[in-house]
C-alpha cells in the first residue's frame, strides 16, 4: 500500500518527459531527461517533501531518503545508477529523510 500510494504521488508530480520505475524492493529511479543537477535536486526535494506530508493512512510516518546524480559526458548509464545509488547510502547513513548529491 505504501509503494503504490509513494507510486501515485510520483506519477501525478512528474512531467510528461520523466520517467519513472520501480528499482528493486523499495526503491524507485526517476529519470529527468534536459535537467541540470541543481534543478534534479529541487524536484528530489519536491517529491520527499510531498511523500513526508502524505497521509497514508497509518499510524507510522513515511519519509524518502533520496540520490540524485547528473550523467556527466560520456559516462555509461551503469557509472551513473552506481553514483546515485552511493548519493541515497549516504542520505541514509547521515539520517534519512533527506536529498543527497
């Protein structure tokens, strides 16, 4: 229920040339085609500040922690989940609920 209503909330603040998809358990990757890094972040934020503030109908609350990486030239789209998956380790490691670039 949780991912479906995190899934809901992605899909309805997301443009039209964004793309979204589920990353293994509970991960999600969002790819922001024509976005800088600076602007990535801003729409990171957005979206953990919009899952923070949901209801979701239970007693716990729900936040994101979340890593965000800009392709740099030439680099493979490996080099690139591997450098925003080790951004979302350290927004976890430094307490959660935070963007990290």
């Amino acid at each position: 229920m949780v991912l479906e209503k995190i899934s809901k909330i992605i899909r309805e603040n997301m443009r039209k040339s964004d793309i979204a998809s589920r990353w293994g358990g509970e991960e999600f990757l969002i790819l922001l085609p024509e976005t800088n890094l600076q602007n990535a972040t801003l729409v990171a934020e957005a979206f953990r500040r919009k899952i923070e503030e949901a209801n979701f109908g239970i007693d716990e609350k729900i936040t994101v922690s979340v890593g965000v990486a800009n392709i740099e030239n030439n680099e493979s789209i490996d080099s690139l989940i591997q450098r925003a998956d080790k951004n979302l380790y350290k927004a976890k490691e430094s307490g959660k609920n935070k963007v990290v670039f």
